[in-house]
C-alpha cells in the first residue's frame, strides 16, 4: 500500500466522524400522542438523531487565509456540537421533550398533520424552528396545462389519502442554536 493510500485512510475517518456527531447515550425517545383520533392515523415511524450546534468558530488567520483563496475553504457546513440542551416538540397530534442528541421517533400519519413546533435551549443559547410535514411518496406532473392541473387537483386528493412525515428515516437533524 503506498503511504499516500495510508494517510487517506485516517483522514476519512475523522472527516466521517465529525459528520456524525457525538454518541447517543439516552434511549430513544418516543412522542406523546394527544388523543387516540392522532394515534388511530399512525401508520409508523421515523427515527432521526436531533442534534443541536452552533458554527464553528474560526481564526482570524483562517478567515484571511478563505478570503485570500476562496478555494482553501472546507466544503460543508463548519459546526461545534453542543450537547444537553433541552429540546420540546409540539404539533396538534403529538408532544415530546428530550435532552440533545437523540433519536426521536416521530410518527408519519395518513392524511396531513400540523407543523411541527421545536424549541431548544442551553443557558446560553436557544432556537425555536417550525417544519411542515412531507408527503411520502412521489406524484409525477406532466410539463403540459393538463397535467399541470391534474397534478393540482391529485394533490388535493392525496394531502388527505396519503402518508405524511417530519423526517426522511434515520439521518441527523441539526438545529442551530443562537444567543439568547
């Protein structure tokens, strides 16, 4: 192996590792639902790991260095972790409160739900973000005034008949947490 494969290895570890974040150590966390007219729409779940950050700081050295070559800026998002802070969710249908990070199981519903309500805080810092839900599933609009409508009048149909989400599976969801 040459010794350029080498140092490739150790260095896609790292860059790997602080995408992933820091361990969950608590149990999942599963929501409260409100009433069983929500609980009879749950048609499963998605478990994404809720994870909070604030961006990384930078040196000044660094920041010359980016604004003298663009191009010697790292790709992605630059972030610091923050654990602990104190997470609720709330929606029409469902509650939930949680310590960052965690795998929280948020329900996908048939027929549409509320917007999510998610407020974090340290002592320090906090955030308050909103998320409509998704449709899971595809609907395909034709690029003519026809299909145009149908695609309309399908969508209709479907906010009401189809299966709906927060989230797309088993990924991270980073909430930027700002000063308070």
């Amino acid at each position: 192996m040459r010794l350029s494969t080498l140092l490739i290895f150790p260095l896609a570890f790292i860059v790997t590792a602080c995408t992933q974040g820091v361990p969950v150590k608590q149990p999942p966390i599963t929501v409260s639902l409100k009433n069983n007219t929500a609980a009879d729409r749950v048609v499963g779940y998605t478990k994404p790991v809720i994870r909070t950050f604030v961006p990384a700081e930078t040196s000044q050295e660094l920041q010359n260095q980016y604004e003298s070559n663009p191009n010697s800026r790292p790709g992605g998002v630059q972030r610091t972790e923050i654990t602990g802070a104190t997470c609720t969710i709330d929606t029409a249908e469902f509650s939930a409160q949680f310590q960052t990070p965690a795998i929280v199981h948020l329900p996908k519903f048939h027929g549409k739900p509320s917007q999510l309500r998610m407020t974090c805080k340290t002592p320090e810092l906090s955030t308050h973000y909103t998320h409509d839900p998704t449709l899971d599933g595809v609907v395909v609009v034709e690029t003519s005034v026809a299909g145009l409508i149908a695609a309309a009048v399908m969508t209709g149909i479907l906010a009401s008949k189809d299966n709906w989400s927060y989230s797309t599976g088993e990924s991270n969801v980073w909430i930027d947490l700002a000063e308070k």
